[in-house]
C-alpha cells in the first residue's frame, strides 16, 4: 500500500509571511497524481493543487506552489504571502491507477495564520 | 446548487441503533465515495461505487453497508452502532481519470453515545 507521510503535525506562520508544508510518500509506480487539500475549521474539504507525475513542471495556483521531486518521493506545498484564511489542516494525497481512484492520504499538517 | 450534498450534517444516536447518510451529487461524476475521518483526522476509504458498481470495499466492519441506487447517489447504512462508530463521514466523487481529484461533500459528524 502507498503511504504517504507529512512529518509537520502544526505549524504556524505569520501574515503575509510565507510557509513550506513537507509530504513525502512511497510508491513503486511511475504514474500517479499527487494532491494537497485544505480542511478548514468549517470541515470542507477543499482541493487546492494537484500534480501529474508525468510533468516535470511544479504546479501553480495563485498564492499555493508545489515543489515536486520525483526521484525523492517529495511533493511540498508552499504557501505565499499568507492569509488569516489559510488557517487550517492540510493533507497530502496520492492517487495511482488501477486502486479505483482511491486517495491515500497523509495525517495532515495544522496550519495557524497569526496576525 | 450544491454539488456533493450529505444529510444530515450531525447525528447523534444511541449505541445500537441503525442510522443512514445520505449523499447526492449533480455533477454528473461516474464514481462515488465513503470515507471515514476519525478523531485524530485521519482520512481513510471505506467504499467506492462506479456507475453503481461496488469497486472498493476496504476493511469495514460488514454493520456498514453502502447502497447506490443510480450513479448520482451514495448512501451509507450502519447497523448495530457502536461507540467507535464516531467520525465525521465524507461522500466524494469524481470524473473518469487520475488527474481531477476529488468534490466532497460538508461530511456528517456521527456521535454515538
């Protein structure tokens, strides 16, 4: 079974201040999609950025960057100029083919935002 | 105009009884999914049905038994409730393919006492 572990239970980082959350997972495929979602204190599960393996190109969405290294098993979000609303859990999460789309997830990172 | 849709969002029941979640999605996805989140937060998969079809059933206690009258619904039944029966409960879905992840539902918080 894929693991998938994110070594940083809490964190916390300052306004506008920008944050690294860690996620290293463990597979024998060469093709896979990788995932970070954002839990928020409202219990929604949000996407918030997905990466192909396939693709060496580190995926982008506004303030949330990924740095993928695939020989490393590494998939670090990184969060820019953050927000009070980016209080919240994080979870990493692998998907490979053939496992009926199941999402492996990590144990979650907390994530304060303080003033 | 929701798009993953679960009822109730809390519930709170005694030890023994029979209860049901309900998920509904209108986004026309092909596969649907149970997952439990427990108290450390944790997610993990109990179920996944595609098209109706049961095609994940991981290692959950057979009180828990998943029913999917057509593609847009998923529900949950739970017999004989036990106390570690307690979680929030997420219903999912998603298209064909690797790369789209996930919609969630808001989860049902189940409290057994």
């Amino acid at each position: 079974a894929q693991t998938v572990t994110q070594s940083q239970p809490e964190m916390s980082v300052q306004e506008a201040e920008t944050v690294t959350l860690s996620c290293t997972y463990d597979t024998s495929e060469s093709n896979y999609y990788l995932f970070w979602y954002k839990q928020p204190p409202s219990r929604q599960m949000i996407l918030v950025i997905r990466q192909e393996a396939y693709k060496q190109q580190n995926a982008t969405e506004n303030r949330f960057s990924v740095n993928f290294q695939k020989a490393a098993k590494s998939f670090s979000l990184k969060i820019s100029d953050s927000q009070l609303g980016d209080t919240a859990m994080y979870f990493c999460a692998f998907m490979k083919p053939n496992s009926g789309y199941a999402l492996n997830f990590g144990k979650g990172t907390s994530l304060l935002v303080t003033p | 105009d929701t798009a993953v849709s679960q009822t109730p969002k809390y519930l709170v029941t005694q030890m023994g009884n029979d209860k049901s979640i309900k998920c509904e999605q209108n986004l026309g996805h092909d596969t649907m999914y149970w997952y439990k989140q427990d108290s450390k937060k944790f997610l993990k998969i109990m179920f996944s049905y595609n098209n109706k079809e049961l095609i994940i059933n991981e290692t959950v206690p057979n009180r828990f038994s998943p029913k999917s009258p057509d593609k847009a619904h998923l529900n949950l039944h739970i017999n004989s409730l036990e106390l570690g029966d307690s979680a929030v409960y997420f219903c999912a879905s998603s298209p064909p393919g690797l790369r789209h992840g996930y919609t969630f539902g808001s989860g049902t918080r189940l409290t057994v006492v």
